[in-house]
C-alpha cells in the first residue's frame, strides 16, 4: 500500500533475517506458540468488520478507491456544485480530491516523470486549486505548477489526464477565471498565466497574500495581512476594501460575482458580500459562534468550525469546507448547504495516526477520538453505526490546545473521575500522556489542562484513571495513582509507587494494569528475545497477579506471534476474557491482524483480519495504543483498530463461540 513510512521503517528492516518463534519455557510454564508471518488461526464463533470515522470504507487498489482525504489547506467550488480540495498529504496519495452529490471521485490524480518524485500523492500533495472549463490547476508542495485536462466535468468519475507541469515556486492561493490564472507566492508576488500554456503574462509585486479570487471583470481580491484587498491585474490597488473581518482564511467568488469569506475568528461564519463600488455584506453563513453556539461542541449542519474554504455553485448551493492546522490529524468535513442553509450532505474523515476509544460506561455505544465524539450502534450494517456527535477542541476560546498543529497524532483513553471527564491522550511514539478536561455540562469542548511526560513506550491508564509507566529512570514500574480534582479543574495524581521489574525481563516496553483482577500484564523482552524495531509490544506478554500486595505471582507467558517482516505486534489492549494485539505488516497476506489469546493461561484463541467491508485490507499500524478492546454486556466483544491509510478505525464485532 501507498504509504509514507515505507522510507522510514524499511530503512531500519533491510537485510534483516529473523527466526521462527518456538516454544520456550519459564517457571514450568509452557509459552505459546507464535508463528512468523506463516500461520494463522480460524477464529470459532461469529465476528464482521465495520469501521468508524470516515465517510467511505477506503476499499481499492493503491491510487483508486473512495475515501475522504486526511486534510484541506484550500479548496474550490464549480458550477455544478463539484468540490476539489488542495492537501499536504494524504496517507494513499488522495491528495487532491474531488466530492459531489455526497460521492468521490475513484482514481486519483497522478502526475508524471519528475513531477512525480518531488512531491506526495503522486506529485499532486499541493497547496491550492483551481478550474477553468476543462482544465484543472494544482500546485505543489515542489513548487509546481500542474495542468490536468478533465474529459467531463460534470462526472468525478470522468478521466482526469494529466498534461503538464510549470515551475511556479510555492504558491499560497490560486485563482482561475475565463482566461486568467493568478497564483500568489509564498515568496512574493501574483504571476498571472495564461491557462492552456501556464506562460506567465505578467507578475504583480504584492506580498503577504494568503487569498486569491478573480471577479467577472477581470480584476484581484486577495486576503493581505487580514484585510481583503482589491487589484487590477496591472497590480494597482482598486477601491472596495473589506476590513472588519476578525480572521478571513479563504475567499472565493462565483459566476455571479458573490464574495465569499471564510471569517475562522469568533464568530465562524462564512460572510457573503455584493460587488459593487463598495461592497455589501448580505448574508452570512452558519450561526454566530459556531462551534461555541447553543450546546459548545455539539455537531449541527450551520455550526461551523476551522473554515479552510467555501464556495457556492450555480444554484445557490453553499459548499464549506472544515481542518484545524492545517493538519492531517484533524478532523475533515466538506458541508453543502441550501440556500435556506439546510443540510443537503456531508463527508468526513476524523482518523489518521489516531486510535479512538470506548468510553467505558457506554457499554460501546460511546466512541472517543482526540477532537471528537461518536455514537455507534453496533447492529447497523458497516459503516453505517456510527455519527459524529460532538467536536470536543475550541480553537477560538483555547488557540494554544496541542491538538491544534498536529500534536493530536496519538491514541485515547477516557475516563469518568469523581463525576468528571478526563481525557487522555498519546502521541504515535510515546513518551507520556496530555490530559484534557471537559468544561462543565452540557458542554462538549474539552481543553488542554495537565501533561505527564516522560521516555519510553510502556505507558498505561488503568480503570481508575491512574497511570503506568514501565520505562523509567530506576528502571522500575510506576504507577501514578489518581488522587482527585484541584479546585481550578486540574487532575492530580499521588507521588508513583515504584515495583521492580520481574527477572523475566531484560527491557519492558509494556504495562498495562487490570483492577478488576489486580494483574499486570507486561510486554517486553527477554535475554532470549531481544529488541527487533522501535515502539514493539516486545517478544513477549506476561502476566502476574497480586502486583499491587507486594507479593506479584507470576501467572504464565506467552510469545508474540510475529507478522510479515519477523516482528512482534505493535500494540495490545484487554477486555473480558481476552488479550487482544495487533500487528505492524501483514501476515500470511492478511494486513493488519489481530491475534486473540485467554486470559487465564495466555493461550491462542484465533486471529482476526480486515474484511470485505473495507476491502479486507489496512494500513500498517504505528500507534503503541492502536487497539481498544470491549466486552459488552450481551457478551460480544469490540475490538477496534488504528487505520492510517484510508483514514478510519477498523471495528470488529466478535462473539465467541
């Protein structure tokens, strides 16, 4: 599969020959058997594969396939209502998309020759978009400019050749009418083209601009230091300045020469003005305070959040576009509204390099992500159980959150404390939790409030809200206990109690506590079994049962099945009766597979894989957190999956025979 960390993780792999894991012996205790990347299980009872957080299963070859893309910088609105969006990266290369009628288009855009190996998605990872008639423009994170011929228009299904490239420099905005293109550059200057060569007529000394759109007559509105700004295409500045906009992230004009302006201040509104001498605000999008308004954080169709783009089409259609950062970890909706601003459809994506969690009390009908809050019904057909309820990040109130800019690549946990929600979260590598409480009912915002940092893999939270960490200073185990609230909402946990780590374990990179039974379960290494790649639940799992009297005995260990490529699996979570882990690379030909074993002995139970919901295919897995496991109360298990590629979170359904 398409994937960015090919460059990353085969470097460290190359020439690498791992052996067969065998049985081995501790304690008089039989390991399990695990087999490398060769042999899998059948798994007895009934389970299916659904997924959560994006709008389409992300089914088909590399480059084709319907899914929504990981974020938007900028985006465009057709006539007929086609949206096409610019990103920086997309994890299978859809780095242009294109929606319409609540569809995607299947192939994506790829350049060619030299264009191609300069930038992402096939050389299309880009920063901006435009169209004129049958030609589509992207520019590129290379600093290309790209001309696609499109055979239809009106059909995203349509061929979309790719014709050839200009070198432009990085462009911040781009615009297209008629016969004019205008790209403005991230080093200064509007080049003005010509659309069927790319030969630049002219070039304007205007800096600072981060928004383009060109009127009916020919001549530049531009976002220029928070001001919108009107140009000739000679570059003298022309009357109809717009200056009471808090913060204008995108404009765009349509065929009628209505401005719109993406106002992403406090008021989160798309702002609709009449071009005339002096311009005049006619309408405006979406209700005051957006996010913020009636319930903070609950969805609604005219709450909008994070504008990166909005457009309206022949028929008076509004199209919006919505990504903190920009960011490919943020959450991503494209609305199109009514005139009378009723929703007409909406696509989404809310995952990448993200593990979502249960909240605990829902019996999974609950899911958390980073920034947002889903329910799921499990009985629907794939795909269909789950709907974004809630947007718990507040970029207006609180502009510092760390889920803002990226750092929001993470796993996370919930946890209900005396009356209280706290939510945690972990980064891709580790290294310690960001804590995020909520403000009081009803609202949804949560805001960044305390950080417990430290090295290594092996961190835990545990039932009561208190935190493990397995790699330590003394190399010890620490558990920080949860102790309560201060009265300015910020959790406090007690000094850790340091246990020492068993003599199994040369190196523990997990340790994932149970109250309900008092056991630790720890994953790591052994002098046998050393380290192979970073960030592993290591060789092999073990559990040990009255950890926290003083008196840890220790239970049986198991061997980690290994994948594909001879490694242990990435992440492991517990529920119920069960362990369930998850592997990097696939195994056997199967992407992604989870590996079930009880409890009580460590045994094997079976494997599960993706299915043909998703197109029995998945990203590799980086998250040390990647799997969120639940036993509900009907006796059916959830286990669900971090999946990068396409944009979601694998859900499997499993009950057990």
């Amino acid at each position: 599969m398409h994937n960015r960390r090919t460059f990353l993780k085969f470097a460290g792999l190359s020439g690498v020959a791992l052996p067969v894991a065998g049985i081995a012996f501790y304690s008089h205790n039989l390991i399990s058997r695990a087999f490398a990347g060769s042999e899998l299980s059948l798994l007895h009872g009934q389970y299916s594969t659904s997924w959560i957080g994006n709008s389409f299963a992300g089914k088909g070859q590399n480059g084709s396939g319907r899914w929504v893309q990981d974020e938007i910088v900028a985006m465009t609105v057709t006539d007929d209502g086609t949206v096409l969006t610019a990103s920086l990266w997309d994890e299978a290369g859809r780095c242009t998309g294109l929606y319409r009628d609540n569809d995607t288009n299947v192939q994506c855009l790829m350049a060619d020759g030299e264009v191609r190996s300069r930038a992402w998605g096939w050389g299309t990872a880009g920063t901006s978009v435009a169209v004129i008639g049958h030609l589509l423009f992207i520019t590129n994170t290379a600093g290309d400019l790209l001309q696609f011929y499109w055979s239809d228009p009106h059909n995203i299904q349509s061929a979309i050749k790719y014709q050839a490239h200009s070198k432009s420099g990085l462009a911040l905005a781009m615009a297209g009418r008629a016969e004019t293109l205008a790209l403005a550059l991230k080093g200064g200057g509007i080049q003005i083209r010509n659309p069927q060569d790319m030969s630049v007529r002219n070039t304007l000394p205007l800096s600072d601009i981060t928004g383009l759109a060109i009127d009916s007559k020919n001549s530049l509105w531009v976002i220029q230091k928070g001001q919108i700004l009107h140009y000739g295409l000679d570059g003298q500045i022309l009357p109809s300045r717009i200056g009471n906009v808090a913060k204008a992230t995108a404009i765009s004009i349509d065929k009628n020469d209505v401005l719109l302006i993406c106002d992403n201040g406090p008021d989160q509104q798309v702002l609709s003005y009449t071009l005339s001498s002096k311009p005049q605000l006619n309408q405006r999008y979406g209700v005051q305070g957006g996010l913020r308004a009636g319930t903070p954080g609950k969805m609604a169709a005219n709450k909008f959040f994070a504008l990166r783009g909005a457009g309206l089409d022949a028929a008076g259609n509004l199209y919006v576009g919505m990504c903190f950062g920009p960011n490919s970890n943020s959450p991503v909706l494209i609305r199109s509204l009514n005139p009378q601003q009723q929703l007409r459809w909406e696509l989404s994506k809310y995952a990448w390099v993200t593990a979502f969690c249960f909240d605990p009390r829902s019996d999974g009908t609950v899911v958390y992500g980073p920034e947002s809050i889903f329910s799921y019904e499990p009985d629907q057909e794939p795909g269909k159980g789950w709907q974004a309820e809630a947007i718990t990040l507040d970029a207006v109130r609180y502009p510092d959150d760390p889920r803002i800019m990226g750092k929001d690549a993470c796993s996370t946990e919930l946890r209900h404390l005396q009356g209280k929600r706290l939510l945690y979260t972990m980064g891709q590598t580790g290294g310690g939790y960001d804590l995020y409480a909520f403000e009081p009912a009803p609202s949804q915002i949560a805001h960044h409030v305390a950080s417990l940092k430290g090295d290594g893999f092996a961190w835990n939270v545990d039932a009561e809200g208190g935190i493990w960490r397995g790699q330590t200073p003394d190399q010890n185990i620490w558990h920080y206990a949860f102790a309560a609230w201060s009265d300015a909402g910020i959790p406090r946990f007690k000094s850790p109690v340091k246990y020492p780590v068993p003599e199994l374990f040369t190196r523990v990179t997990r340790a994932h506590y149970d109250s309900s039974s008092d056991s630790l379960y720890i994953g790591g290494y052994t002098a046998n079994k050393g380290k192979k790649s970073w960030g592993l639940i290591g060789a092999v799992v073990a559990r040990y049962d009255h950890w926290k009297s003083g008196k840890a005995q220790f239970r049986w260990a198991a061997n980690m099945p290994e994948d594909g490529h001879g490694l242990p699996p990435k992440a492991f979570d517990i529920a119920g009766d069960y362990l369930f882990t998850i592997a990097v690379f696939p195994t056997a030909g199967k992407d992604a597979v989870v590996t079930i074993f009880r409890l009580d002995n460590g045994a094997k139970v079976g494997n599960i894989s993706p299915g043909a919901a998703v197109g029995n295919q998945s990203g590799w897995v980086d998250m040390i957190h990647a799997v969120h496991a639940l036993r509900r109360k009907n006796g059916q298990y959830l286990i669900m999956v971090e999946e990068d590629a396409r944009g979601k979170n694998i859900v499997y359904q499993w009950t057990p025979a």
